[in-house]
C-alpha cells in the first residue's frame, strides 16, 4: 500500500515574533478597513487590483519580504512571509497587483536570475509598484505546459517570441511578463525538454494584450500575443532548455500557497457569523464546524510545504495536494453557502448577500488555475507509484 505520510511534510511553529507580526498586520488592516480604504472581497489576490494599497503595504515592510536586503528586500523568512499573507488573504485585503511578482516571480529571481536581472526587477517588486504577469498556458496547452507551441528562435544578441498565452491574469496592467517558450526541437521523447523562460518588458513591440471578460464584464484574465517579439539575452532568465525544472519549482510556491484555501474565507467567516446566530440552524453549526476542521489541517500542510521550500527543496507533489485539497474545499464552502441557507447573492449589494454574489462567481476557476486537479491527481498518483 502507497505511503502518503511522505506528502505531508512537518510543519514549522511560526515564533513569538511572528505572532506579535501577525497583530501588527491586523491592527494594520481593521484601521485601514474602518477608514473605507478597501472592501473585503472573496478571491482578492486575483481580482482586487489597488496598486497604492500595494504601495502602502510595501512601505511597511509586508511586500518582498523574503527578497534579500541587498535587493531592496527585507531578509526576512518564507515562514515570515506567510504569517502576513495569510492575514491579508483571511481578510480579503486586495493584493492582486503586487501578487505574482512577491509569490512567484521573486523566489525564481533569486534561485535561476542573473545579477542583473536581480537588481533590475527585485527591488521593483520590493517596492509593491511592479506587477508581473505570468506566460504559462495556451489555447492548446493547458495543464500540459510540456505541449505549449510558444517558440523561442535564437537570432544575434537574443531570441525571437512567437505564440500565444492564455489566462494572463492582469497582464493589461502589468510591466512584465514571464513567458515559458520551446527554444528547441519538439523531441516526443523528451517532452519536457527545450523549454526555455524568458522575461518580456510590457509594453512591448509585438506584444498585444487582449482581454477575456467574465460573463459580468469584469476583466482579469488575458490572452497576450507574442508577434516575433525580440527579447535580448539579458531577459533569459535561467538556462536555456531548463525551463520545465525552473517552472515547476516555481509552481510549488504557486500551488502550496494559502490563497489555494483561503480564496473563499470571507464567505466561511460570513457563514460563520450567521452559524453563531441564537436561531441558526443546527445544521449549518455542524457544517461550518466540518469546513473550520479541513481549514486547519489544509493549513498545516501549507506551512510544511513552505518548509520545505525555505529549505530549498521543491516539493512538488506535496504542493499539488494542497492546491487539489484546498481549491476543492473553497468550492465547499460556496455550495455549503448555497444549500445549508436561504441567502441569495446579489452583486450589487453589500455584505454577505454581495460576499456570496462574488463567491459565486469566482468558484469555478478555483480548480482549475495553477493546473487542474485532475491533472494535480495523476501527478500525486505517479510519485506513489499508482500509475
């Protein structure tokens, strides 16, 4: 029989330093909420776009912590970092503009960039007033990055972009973008192979940016256009032909993060509330009690994974069970809003009518950015050598 203890590593105590950091960033966010200066929202981290409020956090020393001080960073630890998105996930906080370049973009800076392209782009990302968008899927190449079409041409002085990239989320507000791209021969035999990534300053020559809108008329998600776009060796960031190794250690970061079970906390904390009521019903008290239960154990195995990423491991695997887990648990607490009451959603209102409207909403995509669950499935299901 499979062994799954492997999956879940140990996770690390957060110190007193962390819980005193953890107030700091509470306090921080109930004044500033208080003040009008942001409306709680499910799913924030991707749709809510307030580049001051980004600014603001990174004045305070809450952007780019784990970027080293000679990088403009604050040298401070992942688990650090976790302690302070965790609470700005927890509440709802709008965080999207400065997400993908702290979460993801940073940490493979530091491991695969050059110098240059250290100090070109972390303390940027430091400062909470550089966006980065990511170039991963395609219209033919979805959870399986390995048959993306995006093609990387060696010419004089750099390499020739062309191809097309999907759900680029904030890609229109963005100044760059990572893209991964087929710098050699297609070898079925290596599929993962001759992958290369590569870093685009946006605006670009080439480049069009056009939008995907929700059934709403909201617009978060690109699809960006790649049109024999020159990138000099300079943007290379990392080895030629390793970008499949590069892109999935950085998927660990992407996939093992809170966001993966925290995207719905506002409507668990609205259900929570009314749980508590002097009338609720009894069911839905046994229901919120179930959801609160998972939330704790997706939450340890989170903070295991960002162990084992401080230490400079990828677990990949064990990031793929969190991200399958813990997107399956947010669509949980959405149907749990749905069938164990009788709230109605309304977009335009506020509250929790206007909490569940946009829980609605945003569900559906929980299990399927980053990589779909099946797919997240199989590939747990490989490393235990059930398939």
């Amino acid at each position: 029989m499979a062994d799954f203890r492997r999956l879940v590593p140990p996770a690390p105590t957060p110190g007193p330093e962390s819980k005193g950091h953890r107030e700091e960033v509470r306090r921080f966010l109930d004044e500033s909420k208080r003040n009008g200066r942001w409306i709680s929202r499910p799913d924030a981290w991707l749709t809510g776009w307030d580049v001051d409020f980004s600014a603001d956090l990174a004045a305070r020393g809450w952007v780019g912590m784990a970027i080293p001080v000679e990088y403009g960073g604050h040298g401070r630890t992942a688990l650090d970092r976790y302690v302070v998105v965790e609470e700005l996930l927890a509440a709802g906080a709008p965080v999207a503009a400065h997400w993908f370049a702290d979460r993801q973009i940073a940490p493979a800076l530091l491991q695969h960039g050059t110098d240059f392209l250290k100090r070109k782009y972390l303390p940027r990302i430091a400062s909470g007033a550089f966006s980065f968008a990511l170039g991963l899927s395609e219209p033919d190449a979805g959870s399986d990055l390995a048959s993306l079409r995006t093609r990387a041409v060696r010419v004089d002085g750099g390499w020739i972009l062309t191809g097309t990239k999907l759900w680029s989320s904030g890609a229109h507000r963005c100044q760059a973008i990572a893209v991964l791209a087929r710098s050699e021969s297609f070898d079925p035999k290596r599929r993962h192979g001759g992958l290369s990534q590569f870093i685009v300053d946006l605006p670009a020559d080439g480049v069009t940016v056009n939008p995907i809108r929700l059934l709403t008329g909201a617009h978060h998600f690109n699809e960006v256009v790649f049109n024999e776009v020159f990138v000099p060796d300079t943007q290379l960031l990392g080895t030629p032909g390793n970008g499949w190794h590069q892109v999935t250690a950085e998927l660990a970061w992407e996939r093992s993060g809170p966001e993966r079970f925290l995207s719905s906390y506002p409507m668990l904390r609205a259900l929570a509330e009314v749980a508590r009521g002097a009338d609720s019903d009894p069911h839905l008290r046994i229901v919120v009690g179930g959801l609160i239960a998972r939330l704790w154990t997706l939450r340890q195995l989170a903070l295991g994974v960002v162990g084992e990423l401080t230490q400079g491991r990828a677990p990949v695997e064990s990031a793929a069970l969190v991200k399958d887990l813990g997107t399956s648990f947010e669509q949980d607490i959405v149907d749990a809003a749905l069938s164990a009451t009788d709230l109605e959603g309304d977009p335009t209102g506020e509250g929790i009518a206007r909490t569940l409207a946009d829980s609605v909403l945003q569900s559906p995509g929980f299990t399927l950015r980053g990589g779909t669950n099946e797919i997240l499935r199989a590939m747990v299901a490989r490393s235990m050598g059930l398939r």
